[in-house]
C-alpha cells in the first residue's frame, strides 16, 4: 500500500499501527469500503504514537490555533495530545445518533454544553486520527461554527481517499496530515461489493469515521 508525504519509514510506521484490513466494510458516515484500519490499536500504547503527535503539531503550529478539538473516541484522545504539546485549550465533541436522517451521515458530533462558551471566537483546529468520509470532522466543524468558533484548519494523523479534502477545500479550510492513502468510498447503492453480494464484515471496535 502506498503512502505519499516526506519521511515514509515514519508513514509506513504509522500504517503498520494500523493493521489495515481488506474486505467489505460499513463505516460510521453510512458509507461502504474495502479497507479497514484499526483505529484502537495506536492508543493502546500512547507513546508509541508520541513521534506523530509532535509532527501534527509542528504543522498545526503554523495556524496560529488557541485550541483543539476532537471527536469523541480516538479523535479526542489524539486532539488532547496534540493540545498538550502544543500547551494550548483541548475540547472534544460528543457522539449521537440521529434515526431520522437518511442511510448516509447519520451521526453528529457536539460540543457538551459546559465547553460551548469556551470556544467562543477561538481559533480552533479539529484534529481526528484517521479521515475517510469525514463524517465526524464535518459535524465537529459545524458544531464549533454554530458555537460561535473560529475553526482554522484540520489536522490528521491519515487522510483516506479525496471525499474530506475536497469537502474541506470548498471551505476554505486547510488540511494538515502525516500521510494521505487513495481509497475506495461508495453510498451503499452504489456499492460494487454489495452488488456482487459480498457480505459485510463484521468488526469488533467502534467503526469510527475510517
């Protein structure tokens, strides 16, 4: 599997971590994939991700940023990291589930009310350990937006296929990542391994936004 970016045993260190899987996979955004990442594993041993923490950092750095905010699970553990180096604010954004929308982006993220206030008019960077659809970066975005934030950019330990970036890039935000990986996204109706009827992979561990 290639990854692209400056230092690869560092990149191919990141992705060893992971563990990817091949199969036939649904994510958290409804969307269906062939690739899975396991995104627990890292945090099991949180030194081990201390070489990648730093230089997120090194590149958030450059935005000027007075907080960061992650998504409830992994995203937040990485963010408060990534706060900490950096010696600025950490917020984390809560999980829900919305039964009402439709088969894609069912899930939103929010602030908890006692941190609402805080983000007001703070330069703000969403950080999440891997993004694939972005479903999860996306709610935190609009969220901070809502609460009145000032979020500047998004950082990344590992960007899936082009579905966060161009979504991201319409925003006029930018992007920070160690390393970026092409990858297969399809709604479920359009899903070739679906129509080949190969059955869903069941896993074990939060789906998350990969």
């Amino acid at each position: 599997m290639d990854i692209s970016g400056p230092h690869e045993p560092m990149r191919q260190g990141l992705l060893s971590l992971l563990a990817p899987k091949t199969g036939h996979f649904q994510f958290e955004s409804g969307h269906h994939g062939n690739l899975w990442l396991h995104v627990n594993q890292p945090f099991l041993q949180p030194s081990r991700l201390h070489p990648y923490v730093v230089e997120l950092a090194k590149g958030l750095s450059a935005h000027g940023i007075e907080g960061v905010c992650g998504p409830f699970i992994e995203g937040a553990f990485l963010a408060q990291m990534v706060a900490a180096a950096l010696d600025v604010e950490f917020f984390y954004t809560e999980r829900f589930v919305l039964p009402e929308r439709n088969a894609l982006y069912p899930v939103d993220y929010r602030l908890p009310n006692g941190l609402r206030r805080a983000v007001l008019g703070k330069r703000i960077a969403i950080v999440d350990d891997i993004i694939n659809a972005g479903s999860a970066v996306r709610a935190t975005f609009a969220n901070l937006r809502a609460c009145g934030a000032n979020p500047v950019v998004v950082g990344a330990l590992l960007v899936l296929g082009s579905s966060a970036s161009n979504f991201f890039r319409g925003q006029d935000l930018p992007l920070e990542s160690l390393a970026q990986i092409p990858n297969d996204l399809w709604a479920p109706a359009e899903c070739p391994l679906c129509a080949a009827r190969m059955p869903l992979d069941v896993v074990t561990e939060t789906p998350g936004d990969p």
